[in-house]
C-alpha cells in the first residue's frame, strides 16, 4: 500500500483506509494459499489498484468484474498507467459474477479464489452473487463483502447487503470484520437516501470452510 501513496495514483475511496487495510493484511496472511483475486463492481479503481499491487507482490493473477464497460476500462487503463508491471496478472471481464461464472473462469483457476463485492447493494443482485458463490464453492477460499453497513430510507431500495448474506449462510455466519465500526449513523444522503447504521462493521470477510450454505435449501 506504500507503493501505491509514493506513485500518488489518482483512485477514488469507495470506501475506508481501514477496509483497504483489512483486505491487504489478510492477503498477505494468506500468502502461498490464495491464488487468484476477483474483484466483483470496479467503479472508479479504489481497491482494484490496491488488489493489483497485491498481485504483483504475491504473485497473484486478478480478474475486474463489472456490468459498467467505461468504469471496467477506466479502471483496467488506470492499473496499465501506474502499475505496468500488473499488466500481465489483470485481465477485464464484462458482464456480473453469475455470468462470470456460469463462463467457468473461477474453474480454471490453478489455487484458490479471494473475491471482493462492491456490486450492486440491492438485496435480489447481492443474494443472486451469494448463488452464484455457492455454485462454484469448491474452487473459492473467501470472500469479503462491502457496505454490509449500507442502508436506504427508502425501502424500495433494498439496499440490505449484509441480509442478503445472512439469507445465504444464516444469522450465525461465521465472519471477520473489516473496515471501519460507526458509533453513530452516519447520512451520506445522494438520491437513494443513504446512510452508514452505527455498530456495523463496513465489511465482512469469510471463509467458506468455516461456514455452510442455506440457500437454496437441499431438503426441498
């Protein structure tokens, strides 16, 4: 991450130091077991320059996931301008986890996958990911999953992230939290009429080896 503050790469936070952080430290805990890296919803770069400095220094590949084909190119031309060295371990996938899936890139990854959420927020999008995770569980290690603290006035909205993975692994998931804890709601405001529920953590981070899978049910 010191490499990434010395080049003074224009990126956008999509989120906070610390969740950057926890994602950094945990890869390099895991050094010599994760594999491959994805990273589900680009937007402007923030952590896709991070994970791709990780890829360098771990000796990782990592896969960009977005629906968004000028967030995907902005941010694929941003790794080439900052962090050439990257260029050979990023590849660029158009279209949403499930589609990347259902394509069977996970499955010919030689080791084992760390993927990053910051997709869509929207409950139906997020549990269709968690599907979508389930369906090819034996080739992914973990996961982590951003603004599980994110909430809506509106409720039309349904932006219930963290929900959405209690409806795939249930209220006793197994997690460890990353980013940053609120200790009031913060109001981010924007036409969705945001904000951050205190108590939260901004991310969740999990093992699959330590947690099991509810949905779809296999009893029915």
């Amino acid at each position: 991450m010191a490499r990434v503050r010395d080049n003074q790469i224009p990126y956008v936070h999509q989120c906070t130091y610390q969740y950057y952080a926890d994602l950094i430290h945990y890869l390099a805990e895991q050094r010599g077991e994760i594999k491959h890296l994805c990273e589900v919803g680009v937007f402007l770069g923030g952590a896709s320059v991070l994970l791709a400095q990780a890829a360098v220094d771990f000796d990782l590949t990592l896969d960009l996931i977005d629906l968004n084909p000028n967030y995907l190119g902005y941010t694929y031309e941003l790794i080439l301008r900052y962090i050439p060295e990257a260029a050979a371990r990023v590849r660029a996938f158009h279209g949403d986890f499930p589609t990347y899936v259902e394509a069977g890139h996970i499955q010919r990854q030689e080791g084992s996958v760390f993927i990053q959420f910051d997709a869509s927020h929207e409950f139906r999008f997020v549990l269709k990911d968690m599907v979508a995770l389930r369906s090819a569980k034996e080739f992914i290690k973990s996961f982590a999953i951003q603004d599980t603290n994110l909430r809506s006035k509106e409720p039309e909205n349904e932006i219930f992230v963290d929900l959405a993975v209690y409806a795939m692994f249930g209220f006793d998931v197994r997690y460890r939290p990353v980013g940053y804890t609120w200790s009031r709601d913060i109001w981010i405001g924007s036409d969705w009429e945001l904000y951050l529920s205190k108590d939260r953590p901004e991310g969740f981070l999990i093992e699959l080896v330590e947690n099991r899978f509810g949905y779809p049910s296999d009893e029915v």
